[in-house]
C-alpha cells in the first residue's frame, strides 16, 4: 500500500509540473496543410533562402526576424548551410511567404487560458536544381499560451523551426 501511494503521489506530481512547465515555456507549435515532398527530394546542403513578407500588423518584423533565426538554427542543426536573399533566389531554394500574421492578445492567453492565439501563416516552396519542385506546403505557427501569456513571437519561432525539418528531411508535416 505504501509503494502504491508514493507511485501515484509521484505521477500526481509529474502531472503538476507537465502542466505548471507548459505555463511557463509556452504553448506553441506548427500544423501543416497541403504539404507534399517530390518523391525524389533530397535535402540541399546549401539552400538560398528568400522571405518575402504580404502580412502587415504590428511586430511583424521581429517576427520575421524571429522566423529567420530559428529556421537558420534548426537549418544549422542538420548541417544545411543557408543564404537569405530579398529577390528571387537561385536554386536550390526555398521561397517562404508570409501571407498571414496576428500576434494576437497576450493578456487574454494569460488570463483566459487558450483565448488570444497568436499566428503566423507561411507558404513554404522549395525548389531544387533545374527548377524541378522539391517540397511544398503552409504552415501555421501559433502561440496560444505560457508564461504571462507567451510571447508572440513563439509562434514565428515554432514555424521556423518546423519548415526547417521539413527542408532538412522532405517529411510531409
């Protein structure tokens, strides 16, 4: 009975923290519509990389600050080398567009748990040597908590991160 009690109390406490943790890093993530892979993609080991921005709103360009440095980091971990570029690039590439933005409402993320998401929405297309398609898809970043509310630029930084591993792996997300 006493070895039952400590195993509970333990996964009782597990569950605090999961929950108080999620609170204070942040709720952020990536979903994915329309993504297909060539089904001969190869991941670049340089890719010139073109950020062309139709969203407008305030702070949309520390998020696309913030959009550039975690897809530069997460590009850097699979040991792609990229180059950002302000005309259309030359091949291999990666041409992102940032077609939404909304950095939403922190007060409401920390009071009213989940209400006041903040997004970010990226149409992604990679095009390979020979301007042969290589991947395409749109990702939405969002931030919908974490501590006070969670910063709105999570929500850039989670998409960054997430067509990074798409450019790196060709997975459709």
């Amino acid at each position: 009975m006493d070895t039952t009690l400590r195993v509970t109390g333990g996964k009782a406490i597990l569950a605090i923290v999961g929950t108080v943790g999620s609170f204070l890093f942040g709720c952020s993530g990536t979903t994915w519509t329309h993504a297909r892979a060539a089904p001969d993609y190869r991941a670049p080991q340089h890719i010139t990389v073109a950020i062309l921005v139709e969203a407008e709103g305030e702070g949309i360009h520390e998020a696309v600050q913030e959009l550039r440095e975690s897809l530069t980091a997460e590009l850097r971990s699979f040991g792609i080398v990229s180059t950002f570029v302000d005309q259309a690039p030359s091949r291999p590439s990666a041409e992102l567009r940032v077609t939404q933005w909304d950095m939403g409402d922190r007060w409401e993320r920390y009071c009213l748990l989940k209400a006041g998401q903040g997004y970010i929405v990226v149409t992604v297309r990679v095009t390979l040597e020979g301007d042969r398609p290589g991947y395409y898809g749109v990702a939405r970043g969002h931030v919908d908590g974490g501590s006070f509310g969670g910063s709105y630029l999570n929500s850039a930084s989670a998409a960054g991160e997430s067509i990074a591993k798409a450019i790196a792996t060709g997975i459709v997300q």
